[in-house]
C-alpha cells in the first residue's frame, strides 16, 4: 500500500478510505498486504483528481461509478447497434 500511495502523490489512509468507501478493493497478499491492479490505481487517481478539485470523497467515488456504469452502458449499447444493423449482402 505505501508503494501505491507513493507512486499516487497520496496518503495510505487515503487509500484505506477508498477501500472502505468500496470504490476499490484490492486483493490480498498471503501476508494481508493489499495489492492494487493498475485499473485499480488509474481509479484511485481519478479520486484524487476530483478530490483535489474540492469534492467530497464520498461524492467523488459516486461520480467515478456513476462514470464506469455509462460507459459500460454505452459499450453495451454500441455492441447491441452492430448486432441490429442490417446485413448487406454481398451481391
């Protein structure tokens, strides 16, 4: 963890606070050491960025949620467009 809040410019209660916030949850180690995937990391930076901002941290961690969902909303919805184009032939 203090290797992660290092390499973000942040505390490691900071990132604690994500954790209990559910925003993100690393993985263990056999030793009990959270361990943060780079997505993990690109979130927990964009937290940051919004709490630097001046927004709460709990507003902060909804904005980034509410953002995932949209996106993986418009993904879905772009996949289900291609599906239902019609199929020209190749005549």
């Amino acid at each position: 963890m203090g290797r992660a809040a290092e390499m973000l410019g942040v505390t490691p209660a900071f990132l604690r606070s994500l954790d209990t916030a559910r925003l993100i949850v690393p993985q263990r180690s056999a030793g009990g050491h959270r361990r943060y995937s780079r997505y993990q990391l690109r979130v927990a930076q964009r937290a940051r960025d919004l709490v630097d901002q001046g927004t709460a941290l709990d507003a902060a961690c909804r904005i980034i949620i509410l953002e995932d969902q949209l996106a993986e909303a418009q993904r879905i919805n772009a996949r289900l467009r291609q599906e239902r184009a019609p199929r020209q032939n190749p005549e």
